[in-house]
C-alpha cells in the first residue's frame, strides 16, 4: 500500500482548519487518490472538471454558495449538509478563477472545499486577485525515497535506524547499507510516480513499470502542446527530450546550441519556466558565490535541468541502463542519474538547490541553505568519494562559512572534519524537519 506524508497534513485540515486547501503538483503524482483516501471516512462531493464536462458551466455561474448548491443538485443527487460537506473540485486549472473565488465560499461557512489540478503554475499565475488567508496550499510530488522504501515493505523501524544514523553520524552496518542500496537501485528504476510504484510492488515487472512511465512521457508531451505558439511547443518538447543526454555530459549543464546552433538563453527562458511551473523538470540555477542569500546570487542563465522523476528519467534513457542500474554494472556512469536522484529528494523535501563553478576553485554540484548556512553537497558515483578537490576549498575558505558539507556516494556513514560521507540514499533524510509536506498560506 502506498502512503504519502502529505497526508498528515490533508487530515489536519479537515479536522480543525476552516480553510480551503489546494493540493497542486504534475500529472500522475496521486493527487486525486491521496485526497480521496483522506476524505473516505468524510461526507464529500467529488467532481472532476474533465470527467464531468457537463458540470463545468454550472460552476462557472457559482458565485455564492446558493448558487452552487442550486447548479451541483441539478444535475447530481447529492445533499449539501451543512458543516459536514467537504467539496472536491479535481482538475481545478478547467475553471482557474474558482481559486479567485473560493474567498466568498469560505466565509460563507456552511462546507469545506478541497480542491486540485495539474498545470496550477501557468494556469493560476494571472489570476486577478489571491485569496489571502482563506486557502492552505501543499505541493506534491512523486514519491521519495523514503515513500518507496515503505511501499516496497521495509518497515519503520529500519527507516527509523536510518534516520537514526543519519541524525547522529553513526555508521549503518553493511548488511542495511547493502540492502538499502539495493532498494535505491530499484528506485532509479522504478521512480516515484504511484502508478509506476504500484505496479513494481504488485508484480514486480520493470517491463510494465516502463510501459506505464513511457505513457506519463506522452501525457506531459500532450501537455506541451497546450502552448498556443507553435515554436514554444516545438521548444517545450525539444527541452524535455535533450534533457537527458545533457545530464551525460560532465558538467551536466544544459547547453542552448544543442536546441539549436547560437541560440540564447532569452529565446528559450519562457520555455524553461513552464516546465519548471508544469512540475515536470527541477532547474538547479548557478549560484556566482556560494554564500547567504544563494537566490540574490542566481544566474538564471546557467542551468542544470533534472527530470521531476527519476524513474521517467531512466525510462528516457531505455531498458538497456535500467538493466545495467539493477545489475550495479561499474562500467556505467550514473553520475547525472545519481545528480538528478539528489535533485529531486531535495525539491521534495523544500529545499532551492543551486550549484557553483568557477575557474579557480571547481564545481560544487549542489549547494543548499540549512540552518542558516550554506551546505556544499558533492554527489560521487565511483569509487574515488573522498576525493574532492572544490568542496576541500569552499569548506577551507573561512570567507563562506561554511559549517559543514555533504558527500553522497556509495559508502557508509563516516564524518572527516567537517565533511559529512554518506550513503547516497540517505539524502533522503537530509534536514527532516523539511521531510513535512510544504505548506505555503496564499
């Protein structure tokens, strides 16, 4: 069975907030079942803009509460109770100013109103006017690593010992740290799309896992399409199918001229920031000095590109390294897959990641802000982890401040000064105060 932490906060809000919330996110990331097995012990009314066209002018005309109750009962038998009745509107982005005018429902008082959709960055971005203080928002994402691993049958416990040795800098022991990276491996694969996960936990068949990651590609693809200019939705797919050969490269930044000879980052950044907003890609921006504030420090101009989901990334790669993943072939260098692995545990977990290169230091592939200070984290696919030349002079610079820094690579836990080596899964239990779903006030 699968359970997503989002759900903790999803209960709490039908018990005591009188808000509405909005659950966004990409497609396929089980927003609609999350809800659904929340609301399951609830009275609710669920409808689906996309499913149930017909309903779609009738909340268009919905100014009040009256108004709903009137429009939604003629063409449904359901009994509007008041101060039980939780609405949920899926597929929200159909009718985008339904957030605009959740405020009035609200303070209305009678229901409570959930609502979700894919899209919700590009759809609701000129929206008139934000409901301040009446809605609760929580971004979901495909399931991490520690979502996989209770879904794959590794019990709280094990989790627990883990998070345990991460807290405490204490080393796993190799017959979890073999497993563990064993189950890593499979999530590469498998990623963390629910569909996908569902199926590899069932069955256990990567051939069909890939079938069904191979659809969702084409779903985001139809998605694309949705751009009205026909050379943005050339771009949008172009971008998206590149993405994976230019994490090969060693750098992994993304290269315009390999969309096109001589082209610049202005023809190409509105293309960026609706991947970006669609929740399908994580841009990892270039940070000119790794110190507080990283974001005053962004060039937006230089790029890594992650997939959202590991397992759609491998699936672009084909059955051939999915295979060569399982089988923990060395010949094979997951450097990108691996980057792009600890780029999505930490969009998931709330963290703005960047990366730094200069020419007198080195690259540093990511850097974070945690508890006030800034974090190098280097990610190490080979044997050679403790070799780390840029992180050794970041971390010696006492200019930065630099507290401590992260090393990812296959290994055990150990510390070496300031510098933290762990397993490559563990980025998973990185600041786990930040493991709580993101809830933003709109």
């Amino acid at each position: 069975m699968i359970t997503r932490k989002v759900e903790n906060s999803i209960n709490n809000w039908i018990k005591n907030s009188s808000k509405a919330m909005l659950v966004s996110g990409a497609r396929q990331v089980g927003k609609t079942y999350t809800i659904r097995q929340c609301l399951k012990n609830s009275n609710y009314l669920e409808i689906n803009l996309i499913q149930q066209p017909e309903l779609k002018p009738l909340l268009e005309k919905a100014m009040s509460v009256d108004d709903l109750i009137v429009n939604l009962s003629a063409l449904t038998d359901y009994n509007f109770i008041p101060n039980e009745t939780i609405l949920f509107i899926d597929e929200v982005q159909e009718i985008a100013d339904i957030v605009t005018r959740i405020k009035f429902w609200v303070d209305d008082g009678r229901f409570k109103y959930i609502l979700s959709g894919s899209l919700l960055g590009i759809e609701l971005k000129n929206l008139r006017s934000a409901p301040v203080g009446y809605l609760e928002e929580i971004q979901m994402y495909p399931l991490d690593f520690e979502e996989f691993l209770l879904a794959s049958g590794v019990t709280e416990q094990t989790i627990g010992y883990l998070k345990k040795c991460f807290n405490e800098k204490t080393p796993i022991g190799d017959i979890i740290n073999n497993k563990m990276a064993e189950h890593f491996r499979r999530y590469l694969v498998v990623g963390g799309m629910p569909d996908a996960v569902k199926e590899y936990t069932e069955t256990g068949n990567i051939g069909n896992v890939n079938a069904i990651q191979h659809n969702i590609i084409e779903l985001y693809k139809q998605d694309f399409t949705k751009y009205e200019n026909k050379e943005k939705k050339l771009k949008l797919i172009s971008i998206y199918d590149l993405m994976p050969s230019e994490l090969l490269k060693q750098n992994r930044r993304f290269n315009y001229s390999d969309l096109q000879k001589g082209l610049k980052f202005e023809r190409v950044e509105s293309s960026f920031l609706w991947l970006n907003a669609a929740g399908v890609v994580i841009s990892t921006y270039n940070a000119t000095e790794p110190r507080l504030s990283l974001n005053q420090n962004k060039k937006s101009s230089f790029v890594k590109l992650y997939s959202s989901d590991i397992g759609l990334l491998t699936c672009q790669y084909g059955r051939a390294m999915k295979a060569s993943i399982l089988a923990n072939d060395n010949k094979v260098n997951l450097g990108g897959i691996y980057e792009n692995a600890v780029a999505q545990e930490l969009h998931a977990h709330g963290f703005q990641s960047y990366y730094y290169n200069s020419h007198s230091i080195g690259e540093l592939d990511f850097i974070i802000e945690e508890d006030f200070h800034v974090v190098p984290i280097e990610v190490k696919s080979g044997k050679d982890y403790t070799v780390h030349s840029a992180i050794n002079k970041v971390v010696s610079n006492k200019e930065y401040d630099v507290d401590h820094a992260y090393v990812f690579a296959n290994c055990d836990v150990s510390v070496n000064g300031k510098f933290i080596y762990m397993p490559i899964y563990m980025v998973a239990f990185i600041n786990d105060n930040t493991m709580l779903p993101i809830l933003e006030k709109i």
